[in-house]
C-alpha cells in the first residue's frame, strides 16, 4: 500500500501540467488510490503461464475395448477370489 500511495504522489507530481481543477481534493485523492490498488492486486492475482507449462505432462486415452477387457478381468479376478 505505501509503494502504491508513493507511486500515486509521484504519478500526480509528474503530470500536474496537465491535471485539472478539483472541487473535492480528498475524494479525487481516495479515488485515485484505490484505482491504482486494485491495479496493483490485479497485476500480483494474475497467473503466470510460464508456471503452468505442461512440457512434461503425458495424456492417454485408452480405447474403450481396452477398458472393458480390463474391467472383465476384473470381474473374473473377484469371481475366482469369491468361489475359492
């Protein structure tokens, strides 16, 4: 918060050529801190793509004859278990 409040008076010291007559300065002050606030909480919430990178990962997708022979013998394993 005080990095954004320093930026902020920086910001308005930087551009008060072009800054124009206020009625309500502290209003105008709020104001424009939250903005860069949220600026700020935005900019860290963000995510970073480089983080979610899957170079690694390995997807498979089984046939589904090869999922149903393998639930068969499964079946038949709990039978013979149970019959014996």
């Amino acid at each position: 918060m005080e990095d954004c409040l320093h930026e902020l008076y920086l910001h308005l010291h930087e551009s008060r050529a072009r800054l124009g007559a206020t009625d309500n300065i502290r209003f105008y002050l709020y104001r424009a801190l939250r903005r860069r606030l949220l600026d700020t909480v935005g900019r860290l919430n963000k995510l970073d793509s480089d983080d979610y990178l899957f170079d690694g990962a390995e997807f498979q997708i089984q046939p589904y004859e090869q999922t149903l022979v393998e639930e068969q013998l499964v079946e038949q394993q709990k039978l013979l278990v149970i019959t014996r």
